[in-house]
C-alpha cells in the first residue's frame, strides 16, 4: 500500500448520507448546571484559580471561590457552539494557524461492519448501532452538509476467518456513547485463531472501506513485527490490542480499582497499547498535510496526541474523551498515569462530557504532573492545553426517522396490548455494578412497599446489555447473580399468578424492539453509579414526543447536568429514588408537557452537529488565545 490516501474527489462517487434538518440552537445556558458539584468530595471552587490567575491550593478561602466554570468561559463556549461550521473556510483564520479543510478522526470504532471469509473475500456494510452518538458524529463530518472534508482512521477490528457459506463478522469494541442494547458480542474462540491476510487481501479492503463507504475510512491493521511478511500480515490474539484500555483505562474512569499484581501483565497490556498508538501515529502521518485538524477520540488514545505531535510540532489536535474521567486520588493509582495525562495533553484542545471531568483532568495533572492548572486550561512544558465542555448529542432527526415508522408502529402497538391497564417503568442498563441495576431494583422495591397503591398496577421493565467492560475477576457473573436474586424477591414478595412487577430480559433487542420500548415507557430511569453519557436517556426524550414521558437520570450520568428540567436523584439514595418514582407516576399531563417540552429543546439544541461545529469553533479560538498567551509571557 502506498503512503498515501487514495485520490479522489471529495463526495465524487461515494454514497451521500441522509441530510441533517434538525435546529442548530445553542447549548443552554445555566447557573445552576454550572455551579452545583455532582461528583462527591468536590465543592465549588476546589479547582479554581485565584482572581490573579495562579494555580489554587485544594483550599481555598470561602471569600475566593467561584463558581465551576466562570461566566466568561461558559459564554465564551456557547458563542463557539452557534457559529455555523461551514462558516469555516480553509483559508486563514487568524496569524499563524491555516486550515487545510481535512478533518482526520482517530477513533477505535471502525464505522463499517466488516465480513472475511476463506478465498479473501471481503463484505462491507455501515455499522447498525442505531443510538451510537459517536458514530452519528463520524457520519455528520462526512455529510454534505459539513464543510470539511472528512476521512476516518480506525482499526479494523478482531477479524475472524470463516468458510464461504458462513456470514463472519469482524469484532469491534463499542463507543462509549452507544447504547448497551444492540452490541455485538465478541466471538473470543473464533478471534483467538490465527489468520492470515494477504497483502492482495489487504488492499482490496482499503479500497472497499475509502472508496465505497460514505464514511471513508483509512483502516489501522495490528500485528507484531514479526508477523508482518512480505506477502501479508499474520493476525492473533487480537483482544490484546484492546485490554489497557479496557481493564486499566476503563475500568479506572469508572471508579473501579483492580488488585495490585506483580507487575508483568500490566507492562505488557502498556507495551500493546503503546503499540496501538503508534500505529495510529504512523498511518496518520501518511495521510496528514499540514493544516489538517486531527481529532483523537476516547481512552483506546490517550497517548497518541504526544505522538503525534512529537512528529508534527504545528498540527491542529483535538482530544475529544467520551469516557468519564475520575478524581485525582484515583488516577494517581493508575499504572502509568504521568504517561497517560502527558499523552492527552499533546492536544490543543482536550473535551469532555461534563464540567467535573474536566475540572478532576485539570486537578490530575497539577498533583500528579506539577503543572499549574485551572478549569480552563493547564500549563505544559511545551505551552498551554485548552480545555472545553462538550457533550456529544444524538441525531435528533435520524432517531424520529427510526421511532416512529410503520415496522416500529407495529411493534409499539403489540406492547402497549401486552401492558394494557399498567403503567411501565422502563430502564436500559449494562449488566455490571456501573449500569446500577441493582440499586434500581432495590428502589422499586422500597417504592412498592410505601406506596402500596401501585401494587399490581406498575411494572418496571429492565433491559440488561453486555457489561461496558472486560470480566477477569468474574465480579460480572457474580454482580447478574445478585440482580437475578434481587429481581426475584421483588416478584416474590409483591406479585402474583398473573402479575410480575419485574420483568428483567437480559438480550439484545432489535432496532424496532428498542424504539417501541422506549415509546412505551411511561417513565424511564436511569441509576447508574457512573458513566459518561447517557444516550439512551436522550433517545427517550426524543422517543416520548406524543406521550411526554418524565425522565428519571442519576447525577453521577455525564448526562444530568445537560438535562437540568429532568428528575435527578442519588442512586445510593434508594428512599428518595422510590419517591420519585412516585412523583414521576402521579406527575399531572400539563407538567409532564412543560418538562418534555424543555428537555426536548435541550436535544434538539444540544445535536450531534451542535457538538462538532462547537468543538472546531472552539479549537479556532483555542489557537488564538495560545497566540496571545505566548506574546504576553514574551
């Protein structure tokens, strides 16, 4: 393969993707998003400089704290998410930064599904994960509605080889922003066998996937040196490439710690991971030209903006973190975390989902780096990383296409026959301690028991989905035991023959499935102990367009400070979640009707094209500052 990307034409054959119609209006302003602490442990101000401008202490006297985020850099940030994206030209924008119009995205997530099978054969199709925000955002770059011309690189995945009249599939770890409904599962016995891809074989894909795809798409191939021929690449042991960041990286975000070891399986998972970067940094470095915006997506990456920029000292880098992102006291735990935080901050700009994350992000590198930090920025010893807030959105228009058509209809209508004469409680979580399942059932059981009224008369429908991690200690089997259990008391002790208050369906649904449950649902809730964001909570809202259901979210969701009007509660809490359970049941039309009509405008006005155009907007203003920072230091 050449060095390279294949030539041609932006938009000249390639299959045009559906067009956005959605509003773009600004993200929603809010004192009280941005000032009350959901995170325990964190007060407002713990991460605010003094008014001089110098890095704070952890202490901070009463009269000096401010608010999470100054007015000045919440207003800077909304200004940034209204200016239209193709209102940025490729010319240049201000001294000393020009824009190519390219947008590079690096991300884990290959946005095609591909099949292999014996004989080299090849089949490529768009991915179905129907609610993956990360995906929707992919597709709005490569959209002719967006200005820049958009190529992704992305690993191609754990490539299992079958038999011609078999129907294989390439396994790939999900976004973080997708829903745990509808995952594919990895076929571990069929990705352990070794395979050989010619060098022939090879080709023909990367042309598939950059030619013949609406997202066009540089794959990234994984292998050791050693496996690599003269005539094709030898794949094996494929889930290695994912397990730093999978049983380090994501299980650390999530609050969760592993037993110390004596050390050899962890270099080891680094040594991949390291690996994984740079190979990412070389197929980049192939099809860079200067002036291309590079955005790096989520934990599978965190090292990669350092090496790339190592390599090109002038490129435009966006770190884009669609994982949650824990306090300091837990990130010093983490093997290699002056890497992992050195990493990251080769970026310009580094987003998050919420205002805490960015502020634990700011306070890490400032305990654990010694750089002099703010929640808007930290000090390094090549200059000044910016950081931002920006949730990602859905595709508010694609999710109503898909809600509301006549094979859903159908769907929708069966299940309301099926629940006729009772309220339903709907909730779609992970199967795992982070997705709080188990907290949920034991609120609904506490809610059965002091508002005896609704017994017989509610059931809570739960959909469980893969855990969001690995299981090497088997915590995963032992925690969908305990829910089993606690699902069973429930119905024990408050159903009957004909009646179970709890009904749990641990499977994937279908596209049609999952959109009539969310119609159906005359409340939705969501208890998760930790996560980034929640988009199964935004497709709701989006879903209860004619039924106006109220939304119940957990404060530790990435999700509930951009969701202000919902009902927010404390999962560990299991009194005042069975309150509100109530509340949302009792909760009369006209409220129902002024609380999804305010948090539908916050969907719609916080989109997925909202998300994009905020987050290069703000990279342009990012440049500026630094600009202005080196000449005043000067």
């Amino acid at each position: 393969m050449s060095n390279t990307p294949f030539s041609v034409p932006r938009h000249s054959s390639r299959p045009r993707i559906q067009q956005r119609t959605e509003s773009l209006l600004p993200p929603h302003e809010s004192k009280s998003i941005t000032s009350v602490p959901v995170t325990p442990g964190i007060s407002q101000g713990t991460y605010q400089r003094y008014p001089g401008g110098t890095a704070a202490t952890l202490r901070i006297p009463q009269s000096a704290k401010l608010g999470y985020f100054s007015d000045s850099v919440h207003s800077a940030q909304s200004q940034d998410a209204q200016t239209p994206l193709k209102s940025i030209s490729s010319q240049p924008q201000h001294e000393g930064a020009v824009f190519s119009g390219k947008v590079l995205s690096a991300t884990f997530t290959l946005p095609q599904a591909i099949q292999y099978s014996q004989g080299g054969k090849w089949k490529v199709s768009q991915q179905t994960y129907h609610c993956s925000a990360h995906l929707d955002s992919l597709a709005y770059l490569s959209s002719d509605d967006c200005a820049w011309d958009h190529t992704v690189i992305a690993w191609t995945g754990e490539i299992s080889c079958t038999s011609a009249d078999e129907t294989p599939q390439a396994s790939i770890p999900m976004p973080t922003t997708a829903t745990q409904c509808e995952q594919p599962l990895n076929d571990d016995e069929a990705t352990a066998k070794e395979i050989f891809v010619t060098n022939k074989s090879k080709t023909k894909l990367e042309e598939m996937l950059y030619h013949n795809s609406p997202i066009r798409t540089l794959p990234v191939w994984l292998a050791d040196d050693r496996d690599v021929t003269a005539d094709g690449i030898k794949l094996k042991q494929q889930w290695r490439w994912r397990r730093y960041a999978e049983h380090d990286l994501c299980a650390l975000f999530h609050y969760k710690q592993h037993p110390p070891t004596n050390g050899r399986k962890a270099d080891g998972r680094w040594d991949d991971y390291c690996r994984v970067n740079e190979a990412y940094a070389d197929r980049i470095s192939k099809a860079y030209q200067p002036g291309d915006i590079v955005v790096v997506h989520d934990h599978y990456l965190m090292i990669l903006p350092e090496l790339l920029r190592q390599r090109h000292p002038d490129m435009h880098i966006i770190f884009y973190l669609e994982s949650p992102f824990p306090t300091s006291e837990l990130v010093r735990c983490l093997h290699r975390r002056q890497e992992v935080l050195k990493g990251v901050l080769g970026a310009d700009l580094i987003c998050f989902q919420a205002y805490h994350y960015a502020q634990h992000f700011a306070n890490s590198c400032e305990r654990i780096l010694g750089y002099s930090a703010s929640s808007e920025w930290v000090d390094t010893t090549r200059g000044r990383a910016y950081m931002s807030v920006n949730p990602l959105g859905i595709n508010i228009s694609k999710i109503t296409s898909l809600a509301f058509s006549e094979s859903v209809d159908k769907k929708y209508k069966e299940l309301c026959k099926l629940f006729e004469g009772t309220k339903v409680v709907i909730g779609c979580d992970p199967m795992d301690r982070f997705g709080g399942v188990h907290k949920k059932l034991e609120a609904f059981s506490y809610f059965l028991e002091h508002h005896p009224k609704w017994q017989g008369k509610v059931v809570l429908l739960q959909v469980t989905g893969p855990a969001t991690m690995e299981d090497d200690d088997g915590e995963s089997i032992a925690y969908a035991r305990k829910v089993n259990e606690l699902v069973n008391l429930v119905n024990q002790d408050y159903g009957s023959l004909d009646y179970g208050p709890v009904q749990l369906h641990n499977q994937k649904l279908s596209q049609d499935e999952y959109f009539a449950l969310l119609r159906l649902g005359d409340v939705a809730i969501n208890t998760c102990v930790r996560e980034g964001m929640s988009t199964t909570s935004l497709e709701y809202i989006a879903c209860q367009r004619d039924s106006r259901g109220p939304l119940i979210i957990s404060e530790f969701s990435g999700t509930a400070s951009n969701l202000e009007e919902a009902i927010q509660i404390n999962p560990w809490d299991i009194a005042q979640v069975a309150d509100q359970i109530n509340k949302a049941l009792v909760m009369t039309p006209e409220r129902r009707s002024r609380m999804h009509k305010a948090l539908y405008k916050r969907v719609v006005g916080d989109n997925v094209q909202v998300c994009v155009n905020g987050m290069i907007s703000r990279l342009k203003k990012v440049l500026r500052d630094r600009e202005g920072h080196a000449e005043s230091v000067v």
